[in-house]
C-alpha cells in the first residue's frame, strides 16, 4: 500500500468510526407502568453501564492545574479509555457549590463550560448520561473546602432539605440548569438525547416529618419539569432508609441506590475472598406498593480498596438479579492522576494504571447489558459460572467467552468455545489466542476476515500500595513502555502476517515469524500475509476510532523493588525470595545478599521469571532456626543499589552505614505458628466499625511490652455482634508444608468482667465458607487449647461491614467438610454476642500448635 493511500484509508476509518454514536435511538428512554426503564422508539428494556468521573470539578480539577496538565485533552483521553472500555453510561454528582450562588443563580465559569464539555465528547462515543445536579458537597475532599458563594455553602447539607430559603434556591438552580445550552452541544440539558435521566441530589439526609420529605422531593421534581423536561426522574431511596416510603410515594419515576460491599477508606489493599460480599443486593423496601412501579438504579458502586479483578462482574450479576437497569461506578480515575491515586484513595480504577481490574470492568458492562433482568443463578460459590461468565477468585480472573468475544482480566487456560466466530479480544496475561510477556492491557478486534485492529498498552507495575495514604509526589503504579513479545493464534491471520503500525507517532516495524512478534504499546492492523488493505473501505464502525490511542508515558525510571517477606517460613526447607523490579536495564544483574545473625552470609543471584518478577532460591542448609536478615542488591554498569531503602553504593563498603534489611523468622521444627499476635496484628477489621457503644484499644501485659486486644461492648447495636476479623493466609504461607501437623488452636485470652461469658473463634476458607467453635472465657489471662476437629462449619461475618447497612453481614453456613483444612484457611474471625453473655475480651495470641 503507497503512503499516500495508507493516509486516506486512515483518516477516512477515524472520521467514520468516531462520529458514528453507539445510541439505540434519539428518543429517550421513559419507564412503564411496571418501573421498567424502556426504549421509546422499540419499547425494549434498556440497560445501561458505566463510571463516575469528576475531573470538571473539585480536586479533579484542581489537580490537573496543579500538574499542568490540558483538562480539555485530558477528558478527551478519558473519555476515549472509557469507550474503549465499552461503557455506555456516565454519571457524576454536580458540584453545585462550584457553579451557583446563595439563591441558586447559575454561574457560567470554568467548572460548568468542562462538564459542557464532557457531557459533548460523551455524545460523541455514543455514551448516555444520567445528571445529578445537586451534590450538597463542599468541594474540597481530599483537601480543606475552598470558600465558594453558594446556598450548599450558606446553609449546609441537612438544613437544605428542611429550610425554606434553600429550598428555593434550589428550585431555581434546577430551572436555570435544566434550561441552560450546552456550547459544544448547541443543545439544554433537558433537549439532549444523550442526557437520558436525572437524579434530583446525591445521597440526601431527611430529617423531621416524613411529610416534609415528599413535598421536598416533589417540589423540586416540579421544578425540573417545569423546564420542559420529560424524561425520567429520580431519587435517592437507600441513604435515609427511614424516609423510604415518603420517596416512594412521590412523584418521581425511579429510585437509586448504591453498593459499597467492602466499606471505605480501610487506609490499605484488603486481601482475601470478597465475593460471598457481592453474593446479593437485598432491597428492603418491596412491601412499600409504590416502591413497584419504580425503576431501579445505582448511581455509585465500588469494591473499595480491593485490587482483585473479580468484583465488579459479580456485582453486576447481582444487580440484574435485583432489577437494575442502571449501574455506575465510583469512580474512574483520571489518567493524569492514576500515577499516584489521589483523586479517592479508597477507589482505584484506570484502564492504563489497573489493567487487569479495567478489563474486569468491561466484563462487569457485558454481564450488565447481557444479564436477563431479575434472572437468578443461585448462591455462591455455585454462581461464579453464569451465563457465558467465569469468576476465579484464586485465579484472579474474570472471563467472558463467548462465540464472538473473549475477554480474561488474567492469564486463563480457558479456550474460546468456537474459534473460527470470534470477533473480539481483550486480555491481560496470556491465553491460547494470545500470548504476552507485558503486564498492560491489549485490545484485538476484527475488522473484516484477515484483517484486526490491535492496540497494546504500556506496563504497568504496583510498586506501592495504592489505598495507603495519599500524595501527588508518591507513585504507586509505574508505567514502563517496552518492546515485549507477542504471539497472536487467529486462523484468519495465519502464522506470518503483516503487522502495520497505525497511530499518530508510532513508526514500530514488527517482524512476524510463527505468529510471534515483538511489539511496543500503539494501535496496529494485523492483516493477512497474501491479502491487500482496503484503500478507504475497511468496515469499522463503532466509538473506538481506527488509529486512536492513548496511553500515559512513564513518570520515573529509576530502579525500584517492591518485595514483602515471609513473616516465618519452616526449618530445613528451602524457599523463595520473590521481588518485583523495576527500571533495570539490559545487562543489570540483581543479587540476594543473605546473613544469619550467627554471622553466616550467602549471596545468590535472582532470575527474571516474568515481566518484572525475579526470585532465588535460598537453599534448605541455610535456613536454620533463628532470624534470616537480607538485602536485595542491584548493579547498572558501575552503580550499585542495594534495597530496602534504594540505598546507591556498594553495599560491601566499609563506610556504607546504611543497615535496613528484610527479616524472616525461620521456626524450628515442632514449633507454634503464631497467627495473631496484638504487638504487630493492628489492621485488623473490627465490628462495629463506628460505634460508641463498643470500645477498643491496645493494653501492656504483664510481660511489659507485649501489647493485648481490648475490646468493651457498653451496649449491643441492633446487629448484635462485636469483635474482629483479620486475615491470616500470609502467615501460613512459609509453613505450608507443615500444616497438616497442626492440631490445636491456642488462644491466649481472658474475659473482662466476672461473668462467665464465652467466645466464638472462626476459621474462614478462601472460598468464604466458616467453621467455628466456642470457648468459655476465664477471669485471667490464660492459655485456652482447641482441638482443630472442634471446629464445625458456620456462618461467618462480612467485613468490613457492607454499605449501605441494610445489606447482607452474615454469610451463612455451607462448608463443605466438616473439620476446616489449614491450607486453606485466610481469615480468623473471633467476635462475642449477647447470647454468648460477654461484654467483650482481652487477647494477647492465637497460634496453632501440634
């Protein structure tokens, strides 16, 4: 193909496919006499999936300034990364105390001319928006609150749906913002298509009569429709579940909600099985009547501080089964700032930052969207196969395989069940159609027969915890661009087709050889070895153009490792030091540097196993009962760097002064295994997590500086139930070979009062299911030995506790042998209740012994 046509064929692809909307219709949607949200123009159920995105408002906009960043290119690239996602739904909660004055006058500013501009480029990838015009927020977070004129500023969240004063305001907000134009749009909000809904405010706090509350919601449903507006409307039902039926039985269309199974903020990655959190969404309200005829959305969901890219198709099966029609998440991250995850610390998602959680999304969207409303698939873990869907916890995937598309948000072993249909592929890792060396995100889609479109992002690599404590200047996901290795198995293809580069910039000249090639990230067209590219013609359509790409380039390139130890590992049994590293360059070599506190030094060199994973093998005459202290050391030409701490210089020197290392405790044979220990256990996840009533703290024992878990139960909430939950599966992880030796719990624990009370020890699988015991707690600190067989399948806890609060806290008893296997133990639960007559416990240490 001449230069010349490439170009025509090119920009004559992107033109179509960008500007070619993905709507069913230019009609609307309306919502039937039975609450079911339809199609105006098909009378089809509709049905729609997407993200939150704040970047106009607030901190978003606040931190692209900050950085210097475009906020116009920067939602462009967004916007595109959604698409790409195959999302078709955005909401946001308006930041009315950027853009309106104390009696509710719209101010035309930046903020407001940004979401204009938004809502176009959404327009423009076919994606539907639902609008909730008032926040009631300050718009600091996570930031002090600026000082802005507006009534939300003058009179606060609570008096806003009570006062009179802001109560007008608020009516004339709504007028003025239904009624204004769009520039980029020529068109008001209440006469764009593609602004298919609203919902009146974001999680409103009703207090006084429940009269007050429906006038309220009826008042300012009448203003809204007062503009001409005909679509549905909506309102908040969860977050005052007390004023339910008063929302009910006002003169709205729709009631949302939302789902936070996992809580918020935990300041830290929550490790182990969440999907018995998302087995269901209980909705208490369908005994009001006119709850009934209400359709069902939910405007913000996430698995807070979960990394795992299982949730969110769980989520969405769920949903349907409840009848939603409408799901968002909260809330996507900026690509600007996903670097560091300072938009909401709890919530991490990104297509170029969290890959494999992305890909989970799009799953999530096509469950969603394919999902018979209120079908039912049973109970977990029964339901992590649904439909054309695969939920893997300890896999870490999330699957779609369907006659015309695969997805996977991990590496699967799972073949596509017809080969020859298949149109689509997106994937992280690797699959018997692809195989892949980066840890990116990479997109296979077929244009016509021999002909697809690929796009591969750039690496992305943890190298922090992305829900620990926030900062612009801390990094917490690199990204890395490099040339990996790709093998693609499309039959249309063959084994040595053409591979041409298409995006702005990319000039990579890739060498196929048995369907093997090394590429770096872009958009590329995969075409038949013996086949031509249409001049023009290529059949593309869709909000994805043809040579679009995006992707961040790389903040830092200096070496860093990121490496957690095993906390105890057994004698005389060699094991692994795993690492993650990056910004090594070719010729690097990386070294393990080994001492035992008896004096005795090893070094041995760690191999690449995989992307940026590298490990050693510590030889079983090394580990000897005691404490193995190490370092990780790194040479670059004639610069050494010796980890923890990424100290430069060698680390043999006589005058480097530096001594951080990692430590692993090696248990001699026949020892305890300590799995909860007060000193260092302080994560823990306790129930109640808010409660005056229930009191906890950390206390010396006699032995000085041992510390005890103090928990004081002054009066049980209605949930009846205190105490924690702590996951323990790192602990097993050195001594696992050993486990089947154990057969004893031991707690070290005593009651806080004379009473004789008695404790509930749980041992919880990585499937969710819970075997459990009792104990009688004794006046004094004392040694309290459980027989392991003792433990009998039960239910057990949800923690952190699921929001909002009228969701599932127990999940019931369905254990599937009747003793618990240590190898597959993760959590420890111990919590006490007023049938178990104790006011609370103090424990030092439960350990498992022989």
């Amino acid at each position: 193909m001449t230069a010349k046509k490439l170009f025509i064929f090119l920009f004559l692809s992107t033109v179509l496919s960008v500007n070619i909307a993905s709507a069913q219709d230019d009609k609307g949607v309306y919502v039937d006499a039975n609450g079911v949200m339809r199609w105006r123009s098909t009378q089809k159920e509709a049905a729609f999936f997407g993200v939150n995105y704040t970047v106009p408002f607030a901190y978003g906009y606040r931190s692209h300034k900050v950085l210097g960043v475009n906020i116009e290119e920067a939602i462009r690239q967004d916007v595109y990364h959604m698409a790409r996602l195959g999302l078709n739904a955005f909401r946001v909660h308006v930041w009315d105390t950027e853009i309106s004055d104390s009696v509710g006058n719209l101010l035309e500013n930046d903020h407001l001319r940004l979401f204009d501009f938004l809502i176009a480029e959404l327009k423009k990838r076919g994606i539907k928006t639902l609008v909730t015009p008032i926040a009631f927020w300050g718009n600091g977070y996570p930031e002090n609150d600026e000082k802005t004129p507006s009534w939300v500023s003058k009179y606060g969240k609570g008096p806003s749906v009570v006062k009179e004063e802001a109560i007008r305001a608020q009516e004339n907000y709504l007028k003025q913002f239904f009624k204004h134009v769009n520039p980029y749009t020529k068109l008001s909000y209440k006469n764009d298509p593609d602004i298919i809904a609203t919902e009146i405010n974001n999680e409103p706090h009703h207090s006084g009569p429940k009269s007050g509350a429906k006038d309220y919601v009826n008042r300012l449903a009448d203003a809204i429709r007062s503009t001409g507006w005909t679509k549905p409307v909506f309102y908040n039902i969860s977050e005052s579940p007390y004023y339910s039926d008063a929302v009910a039985n006002a003169n709205i269309d729709g009631v949302s909600f939302q789902w936070y199974p996992s809580g918020l903020v935990a300041g830290h990655t929550l490790k182990g099985n969440f999907l018995p959190n998302v087995d269901r969404y209980h909705i208490p309200f369908d005994s009001i009547p006119a709850f009934k005829n209400k359709a069902k959305m939910v405007y913000e969901f996430d698995a807070g501080d979960i990394l795992q890219p299982v949730m969110y198709p769980a989520m969405a099966r769920s949903f349907r089964t409840a009848g939603f029609q409408w799901a968002t998440q909260f809330a996507y991250d900026p690509m600007a700032t996903a670097f560091a995850n300072t938009e909401y610390q709890t919530h991490y998602l990104n297509l170029a930052y969290t890959p494999s959680k992305a890909i989970s999304l799009l799953i999530a969207s096509k469950v969603f969207n394919k999902v018979p409303r209120l079908k039912k698939y049973g109970t977990y873990p029964t339901n992590n196969n649904f439909e054309t869907f695969r939920i893997n916890y300890k896999e870490g995937l999330s699957e779609m395989n369907s006659g015309e598309e695969f997805y996977y948000s991990n590496s699967t072993a799972s073949k596509p069940v017809d080969a020859s249909k298949l149109r689509k592929i997106a994937g992280v890792g690797s699959s018997s159609v692809v195989t892949y060396n980066g840890t990116g995100a990479y997109f296979l889609d077929q244009a016509e027969t021999g002909v697809w479109r690929l796009e591969v992002m750039p690496d992305a690599i943890s190298i922090r915890d992305p829900f620990a404590k926030a900062s612009l200047a801390k990094e917490v996901t690199r990204i890395e661009w490099r040339n990996q290795e790709m093998t693609v198995r499309l039959k249309d293809l063959g084994a040595d087709f053409q591979i041409k580069p298409l995006n702005k910039g990319n000039s990579f000249n890739a060498k196929v050889a048995n369907n093997t090639f090394r590429i770096t990230p872009g958009t590329y067209l995969l075409v038949e070895k013996k086949k031509k590219v249409p001049n023009a013609a290529l059949k593309w359509s869709g909000n994805v153009g043809l040579n679009e790409f995006v992707a961040p380039e790389g903040r830092a390139n200096d070496v860093f490792i990121k490496h957690t130890p095993f906390s105890e590992i057994s004698e005389g049994v060699d094991f692994k030091v795993t690492a993650t590293i990056t910004g090594l360059t070719a010729g690097s070599k990386v070294t393990l540097l080994l001492n035992q506190l008896s004096g005795e030094y090893k070094t041995v060199e760690m191999q690449q196993v995989q992307g940026y994973e590298y490990s050693a093998l510590v030889p079983a005459s090394f580990v000897i009962p005691g404490l193995i202290n190490y370092r990780i050391a790194v040479k670059q030409g004639d610069q050494e760097i010796v980890f923890p701490g990424g100290h430069k210089g060698n680390p043999w020197a006589w005058d480097n002064y530096n001594n951080e290392t990692w430590r692993t405790h090696v248990a001699a044979k026949g020892s305890s295994l300590k799995i909860f220990d007060a000193g260092t256990d302080l994560n823990i996840r306790r129930m109640p997590q808010w409660d005056k009533n229930v009191k906890t703290t950390y206390l010396t024992s006699d032995k000085g500086s041992q510390l005890q878990y103090r928990l004081k139960v002054d009066q049980y909430s209605a949930d009846k139930i205190a105490g924690f939950q702590e996951f323990i599966a790192d602990k097993l992880e050195g001594r696992l070979r050993e486990l089947e030796g154990f057969s004893t719990v031991r707690l070290k624990a005593k009651a806080l009062s004379d009473e004789k009370g008695r404790m509930k020890i749980t041992l919880i699988n990585t499937e969710g299911q819970a075997y459990s015991t009792f104990v009688d707690l004794p006046a004094m600190l004392s040694d309290l030995n459980i027989p392991l067989k003792a433990f009998k399948p039960n239910s057990s806890l949800l923690l952190p506790r699921p929001y909002p609060g009228f969701q599932a806290l127990w999940s019931p008893a369905n254990a599937p042998t009747k003793v618990p296997v240590l190898q597959d133990i993760e959590k420890l639960e111990i919590t006490v209740n007023p049938d178990l007559k104790a006011t609370g416990f103090d424990i030092e240490s439960v350990e498992l012994v022989k």
